[in-house]
C-alpha cells in the first residue's frame, strides 16, 4: 500500500518522460537507426544499386524537412497527442507495407512516403513538444533524459532487427516492426497528457503558490514564459539568429558519421576497427548528452551550446589532420561528447527562448532549413572526395561551419524577442 501511495504522489509529468523515453528508444531503434539493417538484404534481393537504395532514405529526409512546418502547426492546433497517435499508427503501417515492395518505386512510395509521413509526423516534433509543455525549470534535464533514449534503442534493438532478418527475413522483420508500433506504441500514447494544466497540474510539479495570480484568476508562473505569435517570433534577430546556429550544424551531422569510416579506411584502418570507432563515437555522446543536458538548467544554455560547437569545430579538425590512434581519441572526446550534448540543449534552448504555446510550429519552421544541410554536407563532402581524392578540405569547411554555428548563438539575446 505505501508503495501505491508512493507512486501516486509521483508528478505525472515523470511517468510522461518515462513514456517518450521508451516510445524514443523504439522509434530510433526500429526506424532511425534500425532500417539501415534492411539495406543490404534489399540490395541483394533486387539488384538495385547503393545509390538507388539510399536514395529512399535522401528522399525521407527531404520530406521531413517539407513537412515540418505542417506538422509543427498541427500539434500546437489539435494537440501533441493526437498527432502523436496518428503518427504511430501510419507508422506501423508502413512497415508492415514494406512486405509489397517488389521494385525500387514501391521502396520510394512506402518508405519515403507512408513509412516516412509517418514518423516524422508522429516522433520527429511531438514527443519533445509534449517534454517542453510538462517541464520549465527542469527541461533540458529533461530533454536530456530523452535524448538518451535514441542511443540506447539504437544500440539494443539493431542487433535484434539483425538477427530476426537473418533467421525469418527482411519482409517478416518488417511486419514485426509495424506490429511493435501497433501493440506497444499505440497503448503508450495513452499515458501521454498534452500538457500539465490539462490534469490541473503545473510544469516541473510545482505548487501554486509559485504562481501569481493576474486579474484574469488563472494561474501564471511568477516568472512567466515567453507568449507572443509565430509572426513574432520569426521577425525578431533571436529566431534569424539560433535558425543560423541550427543550419549551420546540420551541415556537420550526417557527413561526419555517413564519412567517419571511408575516412578512417583512408588513414589505413581496418574496416572492423573503422566501424569499432564509429561505435564508440555514437557511444561517447551519450555521456555528453547526460552532462550537457543537466548542465543546462544551471548554466546558460546558449554559452553551453556555443562550448559544444566549438569543441566539434575543433574534432572535426583533429579528423581532418589525424595520423594516428591518439588524433583519433581526441577526436572521439572533442566532437563525440559535444555532438551528443547539443541534442538535448538545443530542443530546452528553443522552448526557453519561445515558451511553450508556440513550440511545435516554431520547430517546424525550421525544419526546411536544417535540412538543407542535412543533404548538402554529405553531397559536398563526397564531391570534395572524387576531386581531391581526400576528405580532408571538407572537413575543413565543416570546421568553419562549426565556428560559424558557434558564432551565431553567441549573437543570440533573448531579450531581442
């Protein structure tokens, strides 16, 4: 009975991160990180060509970049939940539909179409809107908590998604995958509440003597969060300026970990110790999500992510000029913790700048725009291979872009909203 009691007077607001901690951790490991286990099974059954195959996942990325702003809208009109359990649903069902894939069209239609709408609709924006709805105070904690939960799903369920596909095939795995989605993932979006008022709670579980009470008799914090229209948010210098940080990085994200192993493979490692030190980067950021993220409720946020960018700047470097094992582990510290520290300090430092009301819509204007590098680093960074013969001028650039990323939040006030 005291344990009942107990876990009653529990804020609801932890049994909420408990949920999108678990729901993060199945997203990323069946889908994020999970299909690139489906790749060579397809290429081997078909015929096609690395490059038609990775093309559904370019085309995936380019429409979450198009969708964003849509879904963004969408959450903060009709609610993080209902998104979120459309969200799940589609995506379940587009795995399962993966079974009818028989030419490279059917790949694009279902993957970067169904499978893809799906998640981005569901996981790409709303779980975090519903973290910066239920914590203030204690958000990038918070958001760290969750950002851990990719890497953890990556690195328990791939192995799981590999061995099903070697014992019962790609096209059942994938049928298991949507069922996971179905049986698992649409219950616990029961336990999500949009918001904390929505149970007569406050963020973070405060009482309300914390809050002031206005003319208007509703409850408001004391120290009250920023409140003002989309429009107003995009014309002020902070959202021009943290759009530039964010845009800036994206370039860095998927080039650095799509070229980590042809670049080691370059500087004579093997391919085993190659992918073994991929491992340990992704791994590394888990440490630097967990200090990063905790320090961002008692440090500035945006000096913290000025820290982390600067240290990538400076791995990315290391990269670039390493010659051996010791270049390698400084690199694995510099860029590997800030990589994963920025994750969680990004997603607090937008609901802090621009409150809770507009979150989701926020976010997704951004999208089209970290996108943009998201596509372009690795396009640029392969050309710069096939001329030179070496990654090594862009990573270069990638180190410019850090220090301009780091550059950008420097410029950013908050009192210019």
């Amino acid at each position: 009975m005291r344990l009942k009691e107990r876990l009653s007077n529990v804020y609801y607001g932890y049994w909420v991160l408990l949920g999108a901690f678990f729901l993060h951790a199945l997203d990323s490991g069946l889908y994020f990180y999970g299909f690139s286990v489906f790749f060579t099974p397809l290429i081997l059954e078909f015929g096609w060509s690395n490059a038609v195959t990775a093309g559904a996942v370019s085309l995936s990325r380019l429409e979450g970049g198009i969708e964003g702003p849509v879904v963004g809208y969408l959450i903060d009109r009709y609610g993080a939940r209902k998104i979120l359990a459309i969200g799940t649903f589609m995506t379940g069902l587009g795995f399962m539909a993966m079974t009818w894939v028989d030419s490279v069209w059917m790949l694009y239609l279902i993957y970067g179409g169904v499978l893809s709408i799906g998640y981005n609709t569901g996981f790409s924006h709303s779980l975090a809107t519903i973290l910066n709805q239920w914590f203030i105070r204690k958000r990038s904690r918070a958001m760290s908590i969750y950002a851990i939960a990719a890497g953890l799903g990556g690195a328990l369920i791939v192995p799981i998604l590999a061995r099903s596909i070697a014992v019962q095939g790609w096209r059942m795995t994938a049928v298991y995958c949507g069922l996971v989605f179905w049986i698992v993932g649409l219950p616990m979006v029961l336990l999500f509440r949009n918001k904390p008022e929505d149970l007569g709670l406050l963020p973070d579980g405060d009482q309300r003597p914390t809050y002031s009470e206005p003319l208007s008799g509703d409850p408001r914090p004391v120290h009250a969060e920023p409140d003002f229209t989309t429009r107003e948010a995009m014309r002020s210098p902070t959202f021009r300026w943290l759009l530039l940080g964010e845009s800036f990085r994206s370039f860095l994200l998927g080039s650095i970990v799509l070229y980590e192993i042809p670049h080691l493979l370059k500087l004579g490692f093997s391919e085993e110790a190659a992918a073994s030190i991929l491992g340990f980067m992704i791994l590394s950021s888990i440490p630097g999500r967990v200090v990063f993220g905790t320090l961002g409720d008692f440090v500035s946020k945006r000096l913290l992510l000025i820290v982390a960018m600067l240290m990538q700047g400076i791995g990315v470097l290391i990269f670039a000029y390493a010659a051996d094992i010791i270049h390698i582990y400084a690199f694995l510290f510099f860029y590997g913790l800030a990589y994963g520290g920025a994750i969680p300090l990004l997603m607090a430092y937008r609901g802090e700048l621009f409150g809770r009301k507009r979150f989701a819509t926020i976010s997704g204007l951004m999208s089209p725009f970290r996108t943009i590098g998201s596509v372009a680093g690795p396009i640029f960074a392969g050309y710069v291979y096939d001329v030179t013969g070496s990654y090594r001028f862009a990573f270069i650039v990638f180190t410019l872009l850090a220090a301009l990323s780091a550059a950008s939040f420097y410029m950013i006030k908050s009192e210019q909203i």
